[in-house]
C-alpha cells in the first residue's frame, strides 16, 4: 500500500506472516519497493516477533538485498503493528519505507561507558549546521542495557530543542533476549537511530492515556522522587481526600492504576490533557504521611492525581488526533506507532485500537510500529521515556 497522490514524499509499508526469515524479508521488500513506484528508499524501519530473533540477521539481509534502503533501523517488539492490524503473540514482521528526496538521514549507534556519577554517551553524529530547523531523532533502544533517560539528557545537551520519538525493544525478558538492528548490524545490546532533518515535517504525539482526578496541589516538601507535603499538607492525607471524592468506578480505577501528573508550564493558566507528565506512583509511606512516584520532583512544581483505564486511554488518543488534525497541517503522508505492551487487547478488550485510532484521524496512511517496552515521545517540549502511552511520528511534506 501507498500514498502518493502526485507529492514528492512517498511512504509504503507491508507485512508478513512467514516463518522463513529470508522469504518473508523478500515479500515483505518487494511489496514495499512497488508501494515506492520501484523508487529507491531513503529510510526503512524492519518490526518483528520473538519469534524471529534468531533469524535477525537473515531477515535484515534478505531486505537489505531487496529493497536496499539508504538507512535501515529496526528490532523485535511484544507484538507488531502495520497498515491496520496490531499482531500480537503470532510471528509477523513489518516493513515500513520512505521516499524522503534530499532528507538527510543521519544513522545513530550510541556507546555508553559507565562512571562513578552515571554513564557517558558517544556515538552522536555530526549534523549539518545549516537550517533553523532542529532534527527530529527516531530512536530504538535495548531497554535492558541502555540508560534512555541518560541517552535523552545527553541529546539535550548536544541538540537543545530537538525532540525524539521511538520506542524500547519486546520480546525478550532478560539481557541479551532483545535485538535492534542498523544496516547490516544486529546488535543484543544499546540504542539505534536515525536523525531526520531537512524537507520533511516529522509532528510528534504522546497519548499517555491517563485523566486527572480531585485538586491540583503544590508540591510544598520533597526529597529526590518523594513527595513529603501537598500543599503544605501530608502528600497522603491529600491522596485520600482526593480518593474519598471518587465515586465507586472510579475508586476501581484508581486501586488498579493510579498515577501523577506534574505540570510541564507551570506559566499557563489552564492545565489540560497534555499538560501533564503522567509518573507512576510507586509507593506511600503512612507513618510519614509521604508518596513515592516513579520520577525526580521538586518543591514548587504544580502535580495532580491521575487514573488510567481503557476509556481514558481511548478518548486521549483520539482528542490529541483530532487537534493535531485541526491545527491546519498538510496532511499525513505515512506515521510510525510506538505502543505500550500493555495496550492493545489487553488494555481495550478487542484488537487494534491504537492503530485503527490514528488512521480513523488521520487517513488511510502507511503505518507500522511495534509494541514496546517503554516509549520515547515529547511532553511540553523535553523528551522522556514513558509507559503505557502510545507515541506518534506524523509524516508530511514540509511546510506544515
């Protein structure tokens, strides 16, 4: 499948069910190449199974061979997702492929050294300097041998103001049970990417499926990732108030899946969806009166309680669509989904939700992802690494 309508940009994705690695590299390759009008790709990105990884190498071979992609990037995920399917728990692999004329695509492959107070980051490349525009990087991570949030404040540091989308490695439960893949390299271990920069519109979307509950409160006393005081008040005096205003659905929600959101622009008068940066809450102390969250917080920042459950999740991902969708764009050309492993089925109760989401918003585009272990994506204009979201690189011609 493809979209082309006469536009330069031209995005095609196909997938396959076959176990024979070679063979469904080959199938895979050749539908995509016709998906291009027989163009040669600039940027591809290769999803599969468990079921595949030790067959990697022969899987990224027999593509390489085919559809010779200037840049090829991949790795295994809990399930796959193209065109308008999430597979999940059967073999499958996707292809997704891009026609990008004089997009610089500058391939990524990170090295980490560990120290005394952390880890240092190498292997970022040396971008063109011309254009205002900053690049947008697409990242894939081994989650069990990468320091992601490391890696991010590194690119901070290095490309101040450029965001990054992607996703972490499924599949495997231990080191060494995951692969990415560059080229014609499988690698077990650490991060690749690709930083795109030039004619291309790359919009990044991060649903992460949560809706606030009760007050928003100051953080008045805190310590690392602990939150002391609310307001001036016990953090778990104020919880349970918040808890005791719920009605009984949502007291449900909130045993199964409560978390925090910390405002991202404590300058704006209103706070949204979007606003927030949704942490996990990890734990509470009743003889301190204090709460735990999964992330650093500090004194004076603006937080509020949050719930997930499927219909949040759902109605997140469709408002923040629908307005990326209102803001006048040119449209969609092609997108790559990152979704949390515990979306899909087991969130939504039926199969396909996030990818039938962003194509009911966006058109009948080329789309593939995986289903990932953690997802990369911008909240308010710093990139973190998240859970449970769904993150979304939107294509489309420059300009918009």
């Amino acid at each position: 499948m493809n979209q082309d309508h006469g536009l330069k940009l031209k995005f095609s994705v196909a997938v396959s069910r076959n176990n024979d690695a070679a063979k469904a590299g080959f199938e895979i390759s050749e539908a995509v190449r016709r998906g291009l009008d027989q163009e040669p790709a600039d940027l591809a990105f290769l999803f599969f199974s468990s079921h595949y990884i030790e067959m990697a190498e022969d899987l990224s071979a027999a593509v390489r061979a085919e559809l010779a992609p200037r840049v090829l990037l991949g790795c295994t995920g809990e399930g796959v997702i193209a065109e308008s399917e999430e597979i999940e728990g059967d073999p499958a692999v996707a292809l997704w492929a891009a026609r990008l004329p004089g997009v610089p695509v500058s391939p990524i492959r990170l090295a980490f050294t560990q120290e005394e107070e952390g880890f240092t980051v190498s292997g970022w490349p040396d971008l063109p300097a011309e254009g205002a525009e900053h690049p947008t990087f697409l990242l894939l991570a081994e989650p069990f041998s990468t320091p992601v949030d490391e890696v991010l404040s590194s690119m901070a540091e290095r490309y101040p103001g450029s965001l990054a989308i992607g996703g972490l490695a499924g599949g495997g439960h231990d080191v060494g049970q995951n692969r990415v893949l560059l080229n014609d390299e499988v690698h077990d271990s650490g991060l690749v990417g690709v930083a795109v920069s030039g004619p291309v519109s790359v919009r990044t979307l991060v649903s992460q499926g949560c809706r606030p509950i009760g007050e928003r409160f100051v953080v008045t006393r805190a310590e690392k990732n602990v939150i002391h005081e609310l307001g001036g008040s016990p953090a778990l005096a104020r919880l349970e108030t918040v808890f005791k205003s719920l009605g009984s659905a949502e007291r449900r929600m909130a045993h199964r899946a409560l978390h925090v959101g910390i405002v991202m622009d404590e300058q704006r008068n209103r706070f949204e969806r979007g606003d927030f940066l949704i942490r996990n809450l990890v734990g509470a102390d009743r003889t301190t009166g204090s709460v735990a969250i999964g992330d650093l917080v500090r004194e004076g920042q603006t937080v509020q309680f949050h719930i997930r459950d499927a219909g949040s999740a759902s109605e997140d991902l469709n408002l923040l669509l629908t307005a990326e969708r209102s803001k006048g764009a040119r449209p969609t050309r092609g997108a790559l989904l990152f979704s949390c492993c515990g979306r899909g089925r087991g969130l939504f109760g039926r199969p396909h939700h996030d990818v039938m989401t962003v194509r009911e918003r966006m058109g009948d585009i080329p789309i593939a992802g995986f289903f990932a272990q953690g997802e990369i994506g911008p909240v308010g204009g710093s990139n973190f690494l998240h859970g449970y979201t769904a993150s979304v690189a939107l294509f489309s011609e420059p300009g918009s």
